[in-house]
C-alpha cells in the first residue's frame, strides 16, 4: 500500500501511517501524479469533482496525521538534506 489518495482511503491511509509511525519510521511521503490536478489529464481525475475530492483526501489525511504526530513538510531535495 502506498499513501497516494488516488489510490487509497484517507482512512486507509491514516491506519497505515499510524502503524509506521508506531514502528519508529522517521518520515513519509504522501505522493499522486502531477495531471490529476487538472481535470482530464488523469484517470484518476476525470471530472473536476474528481480534482476536488483529490484535494478534499489530501486536505483530510493531513488533518488526520496532525493529530497522530507533528508535521514538517518537504520537498523532495529538502528532505534528502535532512536525512542526510
């Protein structure tokens, strides 16, 4: 399982990183494709209420993981020099 709203539930999602985070995992990355920001380019966002509900995912599961641990958030090259 990955932590991609695209392909899973938030609910899925939050039971996933919570039993990361429980096994002492240092960080995770919440990942979808570029094209599904936009309607049409994506199977995974066809319709604009398709782009909304990606976003309404995103939005919930980084509420839900906020209550579970505190947050840093980085880019990909950000987090490489942090764990260095």
């Amino acid at each position: 399982m990955s932590l991609s709203p695209e392909l899973h539930s938030v609910a899925d999602m939050l039971t996933l990183s919570r039993r990361l985070l429980e096994q002492g995992v240092p960080y995770l990355q919440l990942a979808w494709h570029t094209p599904s920001l936009k309607p049409g380019l994506s199977p995974f966002a066809a319709t604009a209420a398709d782009v909304a509900r990606l976003y309404a995912a995103v939005e919930a599961y980084l509420e839900g993981l906020a209550r579970m641990t505190s947050l840093t958030f980085a880019t990909l090259s950000e987090a490489a020099a942090l764990l260095g």
